[in-house]
C-alpha cells in the first residue's frame, strides 16, 4: 500500500513580489499606482506653496460673493446680485442644454445621412458626400462664427415687422425670426398642468414597451405587429385626453411685438441657435461616416436574406442591418458625443454664456481665482463626460451578441 504525501507548501516571501510571475503584475501596478499619486500630491503642495507665497492661498469662498453681472440666457432665475456659484451653475446648465440638444440633433442628421450616402440615387449620395466633406474639413469655429454672422446680418430686425415694414411673421404669425434671436410660443403652466407632463412621459415610456414587445414577438414568432403608428397613438393619446379633462391646464404665450422688440413668448437667442446649429452639423458629418462604416462592415448576405423573406428595405434596414450595425456604431459614437459636449467650449466665440464664459470668463476676471475656476471647469467636463461614457458603455453591453 503506497502513501503519498503532498510536498509542504512554501511560506510567502518578500522576493516573490519581484521574481514570481503571479505577484510582479500586481507589484508594478502598485508601484507605479504609488509613484503617480505621490507626484500628484507633490505637485498640489508646491502650487499651494507657491500660490500662498504669492498671497493666491487656494480658497473657494469667491464663489458665495456677489456677481454683478448679467447673463442673457438663462434656464433659472438670475440676475446680477446672485452669487458666482449662482452664475456658474447658470453656465453649466447652459452647457448642458446646447450639449444635449447637439447630440439628440447630431445623431439625427449623422443616422440619416450616412445611409442617404449609400443610397442607390447618384444625386443623393453625391450631396451627402459633399455635406460630410465640407463640415468635416473645415474647423468647427469657423463653422460657429459663420452660422452667427447669417443670424444676425441676414435676418430681419424686430423693426422690420411693423406694420408696413418688410419682415412678417411665420405660422400664421406665432413665430418670428430676427437679428436678435428666434421667437416662438412658450407654454403657460397652469393648475393640474404636472398631470399632463406626467401622463406624457409614462405614454413615451409605454409606446417604447409597445415596440420592445412587437420585436420580441416578431422575433420568437415572426409576426409582424406595426410599430410606429401604435406607438405614436400611446404617446399621444392618453396626453390629449388628460390635457381635456383637466380643462387645458396648459396654454400658450405668443410672441408680439411691443416697442422695441418682441415681448412674450420663447426666445431663443442667435448665439445658441448658432451653436447648436454649427455642433450638430459639424458632428452629424462624423457619426455619418461611422453610420456608413458600420452598415458596411454587415454582410450583404444579411440584406439579401431578408429581401428573400419578403422585408421591404425600410424594414430590412431597421430590423436586419442596423441591429448589427450598431455594435460597430456605438464604441465610435461615444467619442463624438464626448468631443461635442467638449466642443461647446468654444461658446464663448458667439457670446453664448455657457461654464466657460460664466466661472471660466467674467468670474475669473473679477476675482482672480485662476486655479480654481479651472479646477472646477476641468471637474465639472470630467464629470459630465464620465457620465456620457458610463451611460452608452451600458447601452453599448446592451447591444452584444446574446449566445444561447
């Protein structure tokens, strides 16, 4: 009868840390983890040194002092006896405003125009390239300026739209676009009106549920339920019926002009329309050449077999060739949602009040505060694009190949 005895385990030793394969990685890692943090603590002691040798000690207690300053688009009450930290939340909700519409509005016309430059029509793929060519060869500044410059020397003044003057008034006189901006209706909030909101946003969410089931039973059983017109009916809808029921919690304030200028209504300023307009353009033209890169990279097996099915090619697009497409679409995607929230930056071109031009700009200007408005502009984009990132990363994970 042979026993066998397992050889005695080794103690842990210091050496293993260097000259064992399984604990070197973790070391180096460690080490160099340790040596940055160190450099960076170094470098904050000695710009603290510095700074207060200078009489500059790092101190935020500007940010609760008076602004005196005003700011022309505003999504919040302000005005000039408002703190700097007031002013500069006012800058960042701007910022994301102009950021959030760029990527709703850039995806848009990226989507559409990168499948319009394959389309079949010489015409239309010819002027889809030439639109990606020119925005994506020409700086994005110039772009901005040029847009501004359009709005404000090729528009009307509100003079103009007096009676006898040369400008009127566009659907059925409810909008009015100027020199000074473009006016539209702006909603009136009345009793009851958080009711409607509310029923709004559970019919959107309902109307997608709606065509999340429709392709889960297109998928297991390969009938075909329609999707946009239902979704559209659960979206709207239950809205119109509370909005009725509850009397019309929810009117309109319309544009007139009064003096000088229009009073009433929304006014939306030349420098957002300018920005907005120049990032979504000028980022549309890059999401359309990922858009065309990723329906490429799908076989045209994919197409030819859904054609064979009897799949019209609207429907082959949106069911077979997109849903693949958008692994290859999404990774891309992320790094120009990033570069246009970063792009925003250069608001301050057009007088558009955004982080940069308010804690960035004037607050920097009055107080000095150079390191630490910086500090807080650097956090605050570092923030907000950690959360653009985590965001499609998840959606991104969403999208992988399932395997059974």
């Amino acid at each position: 009868m042979t026993i066998s005895i397992d050889p005695p385990k080794q103690s842990f030793r210091l050496s293993q840390l260097i000259y064992d394969t399984r604990y070197r990685s973790i070391t180096i890692q460690v080490v160099t983890l340790c040596l940055v943090a160190l450099g960076i603590i170094w470098l904050g002691y000695n710009a603290s040194v510095n700074l207060t040798a200078l009489g500059l000690e790092p101190n935020f207690s500007f940010l609760w002092n008076r602004a005196g300053y005003d700011i022309n688009q505003t999504l919040i009450p302000y005005n000039n006896s408002d703190t700097h930290a007031r002013a500069a939340l006012i800058g960042i909700l701007n910022t994301l405003l102009v950021a959030g519409l760029g990527c709703v509005t850039a995806t848009l016309i990226g989507v559409i125009a990168g499948v319009l430059r394959l389309s079949k029509n010489w015409v239309v793929a010819k002027l889809m390239t030439v639109y990606v060519e020119g925005f994506r060869n020409v700086p994005l500044l110039l772009w901005i300026i040029l847009i501004y410059a359009v709005m404000t020397e090729g528009t009307p003044s509100p003079r103009d739209f007096r009676e006898g003057g040369t400008a009127s008034m566009w659907l059925d006189s409810t909008v009015a676009v100027t020199n000074r901006g473009l006016y539209i209706p702006a909603p009136v909030w009345g009793p009851n009106s958080g009711f409607v909101v509310a029923v709004f946003i559970l019919s959107i969410i309902g109307a997608l549920f709606y065509r999340r089931y429709a392709r889960k039973v297109l998928f297991d059983t390969g009938r075909l339920l329609p999707m946009v017109w239902p979704a559209l009916l659960i979206a709207i809808i239950p809205a119109v019926l509370v909005f009725f029921i509850l009397g019309r919690p929810i009117g309109l304030s319309y544009p007139e002009l009064g003096g000088f200028n229009f009073a009433g209504g929304l006014q939306i300023s030349n420098p957002l329309i300018a920005l907005w307009v120049a990032l979504s353009l000028y980022t549309g033209a890059f999401i359309a050449e990922i858009v065309r890169a990723g329906i490429l990279a799908v076989s045209k097996g994919q197409s030819e077999a859904a054609f064979a099915l009897g799949l019209r090619p609207n429907r082959t697009m949106s069911l077979v060739i997109l849903p693949q497409a958008m692994r290859v679409i999404i990774p891309p995607l992320i790094s120009q949602y990033l570069n246009l929230t970063k792009n925003s930056s250069l608001a301050i071109a057009v007088g558009y009040a955004d982080v940069r031009a308010t804690l960035g700009g004037i607050t920097l200007n009055q107080t000095g505060r150079a390191l630490e408005c910086m500090l807080l502009i650097g956090l605050f984009y570092l923030a907000i694009s950690l959360l653009i990132s985590g965001v499609m990363n998840i959606y991104n994970n969403s999208m992988k190949l399932k395997e059974r």
